[in-house]
C-alpha cells in the first residue's frame, strides 16, 4: 500500500531517532541526519513527534530502544502505527493503554476538548477554526500550505496566497479554491461543505479523481469515492460563533449533536426520537439547550448524574 508523504517521513523520524540515540557522538551520522532533516519540511515536523511522543512516554535506553523505534521507523504500517510501535516499546505505563491509541491527538499542533472551540490566524493570514474535541497538524512549506485534519472539525477561511491550500483527512485531500469551507471526520468518512467559491476533492483510493464541490454545495466521501451529495444546510457554520440553528430536525438528531458538546452520556427515549425541533441552541451550556427543548417539546430531561441525563415524554417521567 502506498504510503502518504507523512508516513513516509515518521517512519524515517523513527529510524533516524533509533540510530541517534545507539550511537550517540557519531560524526558521520550527524552530518547523514541533519542532511535528511534539511531536505524536506515534513522531516522536522515528524522528528518533533517522535521527540515529543518519546519525551511524554518516557526513556528508551540501550539496545531496547535502538530495537523498538528501529522497528517503528523499518515498518510498512501508517502514521498511527508508527507511532503506537513507538509508543508500545518506549514505555506503555506512562500513558497507559488510552494513551498510546490517541497519540496522534494528543501531540497535535492544535487540538480541542470536548465543549471546547479554538480560533487561529495561520502564519499566511488564514483562519482556522477548531470545533469540539478536534485536533489538527499545520505543516505550511515553500511548495503548499498543509492542514492534517486528526480529528473532529475545522472550519477554514483562506487567505490570498500562492501556494495552493490543502487539508488532508484519513479519507482524502481537499484542496481550497479559494474559499470557506468546513470538514468534519467521523466513522470513516470525511463531511465537507462548501460555503464560498469552490473545493476540490481527492479520495485517497482515487488520487487520480478530482472532484469540484462547488459554493454551496455539501458532500460525503470514504477512501475510495465521493455519495450523498447534497445541498449545504446554511446554518450549518453557526457553531464557529457557539450556537446550534436547526430547523425541522428529528429530536434524535439534534441530542447526538448536542451530545458532541459535552461529556458523559446524553440519550433520547425512542418513543419521542420522531418529535420535530426548531431553534436555536447554546454550545457552550448543553443544560441549558435541554432546559429550552424541554419547554418547546412535550419532554422532560431526567438527570441521574451529571454524566447521565436523557430525554423522555412527560408520561414516561410520571410513571418512572
């Protein structure tokens, strides 16, 4: 299978990392390092994961660590198994088993916790949005300006700039022509809605296939094609400035939104998943979007703890 660009370079971050530190105060090898490093921009950017995924999980010494990270840098696996090799080998109990699965966002250039939304202007003068529990990499070179989404959502407003503007997922490439525009990942599949100008898009199966996805336009793509293309829900960057909009929506729909916005669990009974909703919702206080549903809707929100609440019909909550 080929490997993407990154892959490439972690798998050799990992090797160089190995051999450096087996070897430590080799001249030649020094010069042979700092000769890959400068070549190409993804170089320092992956020898800085493996540093800082080393650094959180501890000290590999001796022959063990030459063994593992050369093991990590030699394999035919991606970016994620790069990095849990790594991470299996330098240490497991420092981050514990959860730990080393969510490397890649836990040492993300930008990331979010659940609830949380972050706004950057990039060194080109675009804006980027975080959305709830997401996590990007930034890697801008002479040749393109590069954002890996790791997961969740982003929004992008792109600046003027030469250079074309990319941002990557596990399923694709999307390459801004000149625009707006918003990319979530879930479940294997990669949203992206088009608020200005135009998008095209690349399945990573089908890097030979272009797409354009035009202003206001919305699509779903997996790895190897595009479906469910469709028209952009306009309301659908309101959560850049913290609220939900919804109109017409399945109760059910809206809770597993919501949901994304706060820890624990937040369910809906089944008997009141069909009732239709329409509003506007704070993101920053899930209480009180409940509370506003529950005054518009013949429902109750029933709390068991501050981590399990779930929506039921006013009769269910009398008889329960």
């Amino acid at each position: 299978m080929n490997r993407s660009p990154e892959h490439q370079a972690l798998s050799a971050a990992a090797h160089w990392f190995a051999r450096m530190g087996a070897t430590p105060g080799d001249a030649t090898m020094q010069r042979q390092f700092q000769s890959w490093h400068d070549e190409n921009p993804l170089h320092p950017w992956a020898w800085q994961r493996v540093a800082l995924l080393q650094a959180q999980l501890g000290n590999a010494k001796g022959a063990l660590g030459y063994q593992v990270l050369d093991r990590a840098g030699r394999a035919s696996f991606g970016r994620r198994g790069v990095l849990k090799t790594v991470a299996l080998g330098v240490g497991l109990s420092a981050l514990g088993w959860a730990g080393y699965r969510e490397a890649p966002v836990l040492l993300a250039d930008l990331r979010t916790g659940t609830g949380e939304r972050l706004t950057r202007t990039l060194a080109d003068g675009s804006t980027l949005v975080l959305n709830t529990a997401s996590a990007v990499d930034i890697v801008f070179n002479a040749e393109a300006r590069l954002i890996l989404l790791r997961e969740g959502e982003i929004f992008v407003q792109t600046a003027k700039d030469a250079r074309p503007f990319i941002v990557r997922s596990a399923q694709g490439e999307m390459q801004a022509l000149g625009t707006r525009f918003s990319v979530r990942q879930r479940d294997g599949v990669t949203q992206l809605g088009v608020f200005q100008h135009a998008v095209a898009v690349r399945p990573e199966g089908a890097p030979g296939e272009q797409t354009i996805i035009d202003s206001g336009q919305a699509v779903s793509f997996n790895a190897r094609t595009l479906f469910d293309r469709h028209p952009l829900d306009p309301l659908a960057d309101t959560w850049i400035s913290g609220r939900l909009v919804v109109d017409g929506w399945r109760l059910d729909r809206l809770i597993v939104e919501l949901q994304r916005y706060r820890s624990g669990y937040l369910g809906c009974a089944p008997e009141i998943a069909h009732l239709r909703v329409s509003g506007s919702y704070p993101l920053d206080d899930i209480d009180l979007a409940l509370s506003a549903i529950a005054r518009s809707l013949p429902v109750k929100v029933v709390r068991y703890t501050d981590f399990w609440m779930r929506l039921v019909g006013h009769q269910a909550s009398q008889t329960a």
